[in-house]
C-alpha cells in the first residue's frame, strides 16, 4: 500500500504531466485541535480534482471553490508559494 504523501506527490505529477495545472498545498502550522498535522499535504489541479486532504473538508471547500471560480491564480499567483491563513471562526 502507498503512503498518503507519496500517493498525493505521484498524483501531482500526473497531472502535471498532462498538462494541467496543479499546485500542492501544505499544512505549514496548527493550534489547538486540528484534522490533520503540520506536513498534510493535498494536490489539486485547475479543474478542482484533489488527493490528500489538510483539514476536515472546510479548507478543501474553500481552496477547491476558489480555484474553479478564478482558477489556480487565485490561490497561487505567478507560480510562487503563497501562505494562506485560516482562523478557528466559521468563516
């Protein structure tokens, strides 16, 4: 059986390698009680397809959404990492 990290990292390339874009998202820190661990990781491509996961869905949501609205730019512009900050509130 693949590890999660390894599956999400094989799927990456997949897509890449067809021609789609994909950015890798990371769980860089947490507090308190968190879904996953700082390292999580979670590819998604432009069309809004995922592996891995870095929460309990509700920042896949988000990240998934942006990206079919505006596409990848809207989460990772100009092929540069970006930190993306989500709080303990609903929003």
């Amino acid at each position: 059986m693949e590890n999660i990290d390894t599956l999400v990292l094989r799927t990456a390339l997949a897509w890449h390698t067809q021609g789609l874009p994909v950015i890798l998202v990371t769980v860089a820190r947490t507090w308190g009680s968190s879904p996953r661990p700082p390292g999580s990781l979670m590819g998604i491509n432009g069309s809004g397809e995922t592996v891995g996961s870095v929460s309990g869905g509700c920042i896949e949501d988000d990240l998934i959404h942006r990206i079919r609205e505006e596409g990848i730019s809207a989460v990772c512009s100009d092929a540069l990492p970006l930190v993306l900050r989500y709080g303990v509130s609903a929003d």
